[in-house]
C-alpha cells in the first residue's frame, strides 16, 4: 500500500517574487563586508598604539588589552574576506588574507610576550579592591584570547593557502 500523496499547489505570484540565487554575489558581499571590518578594526588597533610609549607598563598592559578587545572584529573581517576569496576562486585574496592572518597571529604572539612582561607589575599595583577586579578579569581576557586566536588564525590560514595550491584550473 502506498502512502497517501499530498500535493502543494505553489503560488504562482510567490514564484514570481523569489530572487533568482546568485552566490557568486553572495559571497562577493561577504568578502567586501569582510574586507570593511578588518580595515576599521585594525584602524582601531593601530589608534591605540599611537602615540607609542613603549616602556611605559601601564600603557604596555593597556594597550595590549585594548588591541585584543577589537581582535573579534578584525579576525571576523579577514576570515569573511578570505571565505569569499576561496568561494570565488580569487587566489590572490585567499593568498593575501592568508598571508596577513599569518601576520597577525605573529603579531598577537608578540603582543602576548609583552603583555605578560607586565602582569607582575599589574598585579603588584595598589588600587582599589573594585580595580583590582578589573584588572584580573583584563589578564585573563587577554590570556586566552592570545592562546585561541593564533591558532583559530593560523588554522584558517593554512587551510586557505593549501586550498590555493590544490585547486588551480586551467584558463580556457
């Protein structure tokens, strides 16, 4: 015995509404949004540093927490960038993103060694118990964020430069 058929009339106007499925322009958005979101979250990191007072601990421990704070936006933007470049097949975007998550995980792991130079002093520091919050939950922050992100970053980036490798087609 079969199973009863159910037969759905679809409307012929929600047809006619429908967009026609475009992921090369998709994945076109995606890259461009991508792209935004690194270059604002990096013009945001590179503020902090400016003007430079290295050797200064506070402004060390501050500003490597404060760059690690908009490290989810820059890594999201990059990512999405070189999402889009492999989905597009743009060797030189997924080359170019890989090469500067690559850089940027380098940069973290640098930031990271300076950050923990000045823990000891950070936990030294005689301040206000409520302060002292703060500045525990900071070093904790940044400690695991600068764990993970290297090597989310690093990861994805391998990932997309071995793909650049395997998958090159002859041009027509």
């Amino acid at each position: 015995m079969n199973a009863p058929k159910i037969l759905v009339r679809e409307d012929e106007e929600a047809k006619k509404r429908r967009l026609i499925p475009t992921p090369d322009l998709g994945w076109y958005l995606l890259g461009a949004v991508g792209l935004v979101f690194a270059v604002v979250g990096g013009l945001d990191i590179a503020l902090v540093w400016y003007p430079a007072n290295f050797g200064n601990p506070e402004f060390e421990f501050g500003s490597v927490a404060a760059s690690f704070n908009n490290l989810p936006l820059v890594s999201l933007g990059l990512t999405m960038w070189v999402a889009g470049g492999v989905a597009r097949g743009q060797k030189w975007v997924v080359r170019v993103g890989a090469t500067t998550l690559i850089i940027l995980a380098l940069l973290i792991v640098v930031a990271a060694v300076l950050f923990l130079t000045n823990v000891p002093m950070a936990m030294k520091a005689q301040v206000e118990p409520i302060l002292k919050v703060g500045i525990k939950k900071a070093i904790s922050k940044t400690l695991i964020q600068s764990a993970a992100y290297p090597v989310v970053l690093l990861y994805v980036a391998v990932k997309a430069w071995r793909h650049s490798l395997a998958s090159t087609t002859e041009a027509p």
